[in-house]
C-alpha cells in the first residue's frame, strides 16, 4: 500500500511536470494578445474563441494543415507501398549482398536532413516538383522508408516461412496470398511502421519549409508569419500549436495498441 | 497418380543435401521416411511437393516431367511438424480454403468441411481461431486442410513430433485409418524407428541425403541391409560387437567365444560385426544357447515404462531394453544372456551378411 501511494505520487509529479508546457500552450490559445502581454495568469480572465475562429475562417492558415496532411499522408502511402515488397524481399529471399544493402539501407538516416537540402531543392526546381507535396512527401521518403523497411522486416520474419508456402499448397497466388493472409498477419507492424513515418513526417519542418513557397506551405511555415508589425499575437500561435499536437494525438491513441506490440515483438 | 523420383540430387550452398535419390511411389501407398535430423527428410519431401527445385534429376507424376512445375499446380498437401494454420483465419476458413480457392461451389465446400472436421473430432471449434486451440487441435486443423482436398500425393513432416505422447498415438492410429480408404500417395517423415514400425506401409531409410534401403516396414527392420540401416530402425541403437569366426567358433574380444550354431554355420572365417537389438537381450536365459555375459552397469536410463541398461565389460559395450522401471546401482555386476540365435551378421564393411529373421534364408 505504502508503496502503491508513492508510486502514485512520483506518477502525478511526473505527469504534472509533464503536461505544464501543454497547458500553458492551450491556457495562452484561449487569451487575447493583451492578456497574454499583461503578466501572469494560470487561467484566461477573458475567455475568447477568437484565435481559433482566425485559423478556421482564414485559408492562409487552414491551408497550412491542409498541405501538411497531403504531403504527410502522401509520405506514409509511399512508404508502405515501397518498404512492403521491399521488407518482404529482405525477409524471405538470398539475394547477392542482401545483408549489406539492408544494412546501408539505415545509413540515409545517419545523415541530418540538412544535408539533403541543396541537392533536394536544385533537383525538384529543374524539373518542375518544386513548391508541391509530392516533393516534400518523396523527401522524407528518404528517411522514412530505410526504418519501414527494418521494422516491417522484423515482423515478417517473425512469421513462418511455412505458412506462404503452404499458402501457396493450397493454391494461393503470390498476391492473393500477400493481401488475404500475410498482410493481416503483419498488421502491427504496418502500424508501428505508418505511425513512425507520421511522427518523423509530420514534425520535420527544414526541409517541409524549403521545398515550398506557396501552394504547398505547411503549417510549421505558416506558424512563423504570425511576427507582423504589431509584434508577435502570441493567442494566435498557441492556438495553431494546440491544433498542431491533435493530429498526433489522432495518430498516437489510433495505433496506441499496435505500437505496444511492436516494441514486444517487433524492431522498433 | 504415381510419383516418382530419378537421380534426383540437391546441393544447397556447396552442401549436399539429396544425393541420386530414385523412388517411386504408388498411388494408395503409404510411404514412411525414416531417418535421423538432417538425413535430408525435408528435403527430399520439399522436391516432391515442388517446393525446392532439385540440382538435377527428374521429378515425375504419372510419367510426365513435373520437375519445373510451381507447387500451386501439382495438386499436393503438406503437414508441417511446426503448427502451420492461417491466424487470421477461423478453423472453418482455414480448411475451407483449398477448396474456396479451386472454386468449389459453397454447399459442396459447407459439406467437405464438415465431414473433414468431423473426422478429426475438430467440429466443435470451427469457428475459433487456430491459436486459441491446444497444440493437439492445431495440428489436427492443418491436417483437415491437408485431407480436405483430393490432393495425390499428402506429405506429412514430423507432424505429431511436439504433441504430447498420448495424442501422438491417438492421431498416428486414426491417421492410419484415415488412408486406408484414399487413394493418394501418403508420405511420412519421421525420426523414431517405433514410429515408423506402427505406421506400417513401406518404409525408405535416408541417411545423409543417401536412400539406404526401401521395403515393407517390417522387411525392412527384419533385414536391413547394412549396419546403418540396422542402426537407424532401432531405438535404442542396435549394440554392435566386433568379432572373429575362427574355426567353427565365434569369439568376441578374447574371453567370450561360442560354437557355431544352425544359423550361423554358413559363416567363414574372418572378422564380422554382429548386431543385437537391446530388446532381445535379457536378464534370464530362454534358450539353452543363449550366451551367458558378466558385465558391469554404466547406467540405468528410464524411457517411459521401459529401462535403457547401459553395460560395460572390458571388451564391449551394451544397451539392454527392458520393460517396466528398475533401478540399478552404477557398477553393480550383472549377468545378461545374449540368444546367438537373434545375432544380426554384417561383414567388416557394414553389409548384411545374415539376418536371423529374414523369411527365405539364403
């Protein structure tokens, strides 16, 4: 008992400590600029939807999520549908230097993304990608997929090699097979997989920022145009912030039992 | 349908898995493969389903060349010694699913599965999922989805090796009666030579990718061919004594000689190895032949309801194979009475020489 206690109480420190940040992100969403200028206060005096309605009603900011979303779930779409085969490949076959290149295959990821940039930006603006989703979705392919293609890796050799082939003793074809049997089989996997290409997608922002001017503008970008000449509307930002973490969120409580089996049993 | 096999070898990676293997199955047979781990059991089942391509040698059915042939189009079922069924699949899916996919119409399936579960007692857990069952119940739905349809030739690999005793047994009878009404082509890997006795059929011995002998299962532990084939079909490993026939007289190590006796008067002088399956040695003569050893235990080993004793005396070993528990003191002195007439005879090279069972004595 007395232990349980403490244990509770070292829990709700922590989880205090933890959520302060946030709270006093969604406290700041709900004040008007000048309350927020005027001093300290744990809650809003003057409770106000205003930020809010700004970033629904105007489309310089919803667009921003908008754009974000595409080229987010763009990156996912694509990463799936390359690092499936691919993982597939690495699991079940010999191949010449197939240890290797599964290995180099994580190196892209050793490098930051900065270094990708100039050679990214030159390449998209010459052949007309520049300023669009695809472009920022194929980029952080380049992260994405090489950790899709180890976990989903992990989880396929984590099924007998026994069941394609008496998959394929019954009659199966390959594709009849991979869709009604083995995909369901690695489900977790493609749900830890799809929630890291999320999570890595939806907070890199340097190369989100650069690929785009315009018509692609995520809403990290849009975020910084809230510095005017007034100063900063300080309402306004933490408002675009708490609507920033929800998707997460989403994300997080969606595939919240899958991720938990894949750090059990998976490569994560 | 017949199966057949010519010349077929198989190298994986530099190592040699099948070498010339030529057999040929008939339809209604059942066919056991015996064999220690790594003989090449899977391997050779592997080339008759189609799984694996062999490195050469032909793979035929019913006369025409099916050695490129993909497993989906040969019409075979397969049992693995692993638990294989689809997770995400009820029992009832999993067994319908070589018939879903050959297109059977659904009352035909409805009714196949059925009957099919019926028959290996699963009908009451149709609609689980596989990994909700018992080990027991596991196996028995993949072999429902094996016998489901009118495959020509079913392949089982170790299937009932991680059941527990009592359903080994249960399932290795009914699966017995199981194909005395089909008209497939049954194969039957299996490591326990008991196993292999109780299956019946014909028996083929593999030893390191090698075919060493095809019969009837009894012909076949009655007279094996050759020192390996006498070791393989016995459990525990057949004793083998070194010895010498010397004028009319059989001598093992120096102490231990005997005369010649019906069976073994044929024999000419020279060195031989006789064989002696632990269970035809015994604590208490039953012919006045039987030959009298003092030996000393090494070890008494429970098997079951039956005691492995392991001898030694300075010029040999042996293992004797009684019935029941007993326990025995280590290097307690012992007498064992060895019947002459049940000597297994191989020449220095491991060939038979003489079988005490075999029906037409040469």
């Amino acid at each position: 008992m007395q232990i349980s206690k403490r244990k509770g109480l070292g829990l709700s420190v922590y989880l205090f400590f933890l959520l302060i940040p946030i709270y006093w992100l969604i406290n700041m969403s709900f004040k008007k600029k000048d309350e927020v200028l005027s001093g300290l206060s744990l809650w809003p005096r003057d409770f106000t939807l205003e930020n809010y309605i700004t970033i629904f009603t105007d489309s310089s900011w919803y667009m921003g999520y908008v754009n974000s979303l595409l080229y987010v779930s763009l990156n996912m779409a694509i990463t799936l549908l390359v690092a499936l085969p691919a993982a597939y490949a690495f699991s079940r076959y010999k191949f010449i230097g197939d240890k290797h290149l599964f290995f180099w295959l994580l190196t892209n990821r050793m490098a930051p993304p900065a270094v990708f940039l100039l050679p990214f930006f030159q390449l998209y603006s010459s052949i007309g990608l520049f300023d669009t989703h695809w472009a920022v979705a194929l980029s952080h392919c380049l992260f994405s997929v090489p950790l899709a293609v180890w976990i989903l890796e992990g989880f396929m050799s984590a099924v007998p090699r026994e069941i394609d082939e008496t998959a394929y003793i019954d009659g199966y074809s390959f594709p009849h097979f991979f869709v009604r049997i083995f995909l369901p089989l690695i489900s977790s996997g493609i749900g830890v997989t799809a929630f890291f290409s999320f999570l890595f997608s939806w907070v890199e922002l340097l190369l989100a920022r650069t690929l785009t001017s315009v018509e692609a503008k995520p809403i990290g970008a849009v975020m910084t145009r809230t510095i005017s000449a007034e100063g900063i509307d300080w309402g306004l930002l933490a408002a675009a912030g708490v609507l920033t973490i929800l998707p997460g969120l989403l994300v997080i409580w969606l595939v919240r039992n899958h991720v938990a089996k894949g750090f059990a049993l998976g490569r994560v | 349908m017949s199966l057949s096999l010519e010349s077929v070898d198989s190298v994986v990676n530099g190592n040699l898995h099948l070498s010339q293997i030529n057999l040929s199955l008939q339809p209604g047979s059942f066919n056991v493969l015996l064999g220690r781990t790594l003989a090449g059991k899977t391997s050779l089942m592997r080339m008759m389903a189609g799984l694996d391509r062999p490195t050469s040698g032909r793979v035929l059915m019913d006369g025409a060349d099916v050695t490129g042939i993909p497993v989906q189009k040969r019409n075979i079922s397969m049992v693995y010694q692993q638990f294989i069924n689809y997770p995400n699949l009820t029992v009832r899916e999993n067994i319908a699913s070589p018939l879903r996919l050959a297109k059977t119409n659904a009352a035909e399936v409805e009714k196949r599965v059925l009957e099919t579960a019926d028959m290996l007692q699963i009908t009451p857990f149709l609609d689980s999922y596989p990994l909700a069952l018992s080990g027991g119940q596991q196996q028995r739905t993949a072999m429902a989805r094996a016998l489901v349809k009118d495959a020509s030739v079913i392949l089982f690999d170790e299937p009932l090796v991680n059941l527990d005793y009592k359903l080994r047994e249960e399932l290795r009878s009914e699966l017995r009666e199981l194909f005395k009404i089909r008209n497939a082509i049954a194969v039957y890997a299996t490591t326990e030579p008991n196993e292999a006795l109780a299956l019946g059929g014909t028996t083929t011995l593999l030893h390191e990718g090698k075919i060493i002998q095809t019969g009837p299962s009894a012909q076949v532990y009655r007279e094996p061919a050759n020192v390996i084939a006498a070791d393989l079909f016995s459990e525990p490993p057949i004793n083998l004594i070194s010895g010498q026939v010397k004028d009319n007289e059989v001598i093992f190590g120096e102490s231990v000689h005997f005369p010649l006796n019906q069976d073994l008067r044929n024999l000419t002088n020279g060195g031989y190895q006789f064989g002696v399956r632990p269970s035809h040695i015994g604590l208490v003569p039953h012919n006045d032949d039987d030959l009298e050893l003092s030996m000393k235990v090494e070890l008494a080993e429970i098997s079951g309801s039956e005691t492995f004793l392991h001898l030694t005396s300075p010029q040999f070993n042996l293992v004797v194979q009684l019935s029941g528990v007993h326990a025995y003191h280590t290097d307690a002195a012992i007498k064992v009475y060895l019947p002459i007439h049940k000597l297994f005879v191989f020449n220095l090279d491991g060939d038979m020489v003489q079988s005490p069972f075999a029906l037409v004595n040469a």
